[in-house]
C-alpha cells in the first residue's frame, strides 16, 4: 500500500495536492502517516518531494487536514535524520 517507487510517488502526492474533495486528501495524508511509521528506512522515500507536498498541506482548506499534515511531517522526521528534514524545509 505504501507508495515506494516514483510514479506511485507522484500519483499520490498530486492527488494530495489537487484532489478536490478534502475526504481524499485526509486518506492520503492517513496513508502517508502509516507508511511512514512502517517504514524502517528514512531513505524509502523522495524526501524533497514527500515533504514538499506535507508543506502544502498545511495550507488545506480543512483545519483537520492541516492537523493531520503537521503529524506526517513529524512522522516523517521520526524515522530518519532530523538534520535533513530541517535543512529541506527551510
């Protein structure tokens, strides 16, 4: 279910960004979340791409949704280097 190679990458963080209905971007970021406390390896994924997308969510419509996006973030910083995390979201 975790998206691990590129294209499934990008498949999911455009429908994050761009989905219309705020039920899917919630599942998304749900999904993003699991993975992430899944994974063993902070180098599974694109963290550029993962992050940007994180970072747009949390200017969601839905005060939820930018709740949600604020615990990806830090799930994601919770499995690698939070040096690398930092240094790409400033």
């Amino acid at each position: 279910m975790c998206a691990h190679t590129l294209y499934e990458s990008e498949i999911v963080m455009s429908l994050l960004n761009n989905s219309a209905s705020w039920h899917v971007r919630e599942e998304l970021l749900n999904v993003l979340i699991h993975c992430f406390l899944k994974s063993k390896n902070f180098f599974e994924f694109d963290s550029y791409a993962i992050l940007e997308g994180l970072l747009k969510s949390l200017d969601d419509s839905k005060e939820r949704n930018r709740f949600i996006a604020l615990e990806a973030i830090v799930a994601f910083s919770s499995i690698g280097n939070k040096f690398s995390t930092k240094e790409i979201i400033y």
